[in-house]
C-alpha cells in the first residue's frame, strides 16, 4: 500500500504532549535508507534526525524497555 500526503491523517504527526516512542529499523542498510527517505518523504521524519547506521555486534540486539512499555513489530516487503 503507498501512502500520499493527502492520504495520511492530519493528526499522524502528533503525539500526546510528554510522550515518546522509539523507532528501531532493523535490516540491509540499502533497505534502511530507502525506508528513512520514504518516511521523510511522508513528512513524519527528517532524514537528519537517524543515526548513523549501527552494526549490531555479533548478532545480538537486546532491547530495554521501560516498565510500562510494550513492543508492536512490522515486517513489510519493500
């Protein structure tokens, strides 16, 4: 499904006032520019606002979140 910027809610920019929520893109690094630019090009995100790509060492990742946080996943084709 591709979005348009006349297909996005006017609200999907905002989130309540205090509240964060982290983004984590996991993938080929040619795969994790292309959706860094899609998600600029949708104006949710300046492309400046990444980090630098980061090597995960020696395949593991662990995540910590806080105590009243919960994790939701996407796996999308490109």
């Amino acid at each position: 499904m591709s979005f348009t910027e006349s297909t996005l809610p006017t609200d999907f920019d905002r989130l309540p006032t205090g509240s964060t929520i982290r983004h984590i893109l996991l993938g080929r690094p040619s795969d994790i520019r292309q959706t860094i630019h899609l998600l600029h090009n949708l104006r949710y995100v300046e492309t400046s606002q990444w980090s630098t790509l980061i090597e995960v060492p020696d395949n593991r990742l662990i995540l910590r979140p806080d105590a009243d946080q919960m994790i939701s996943m996407l796996v999308r084709r490109l």
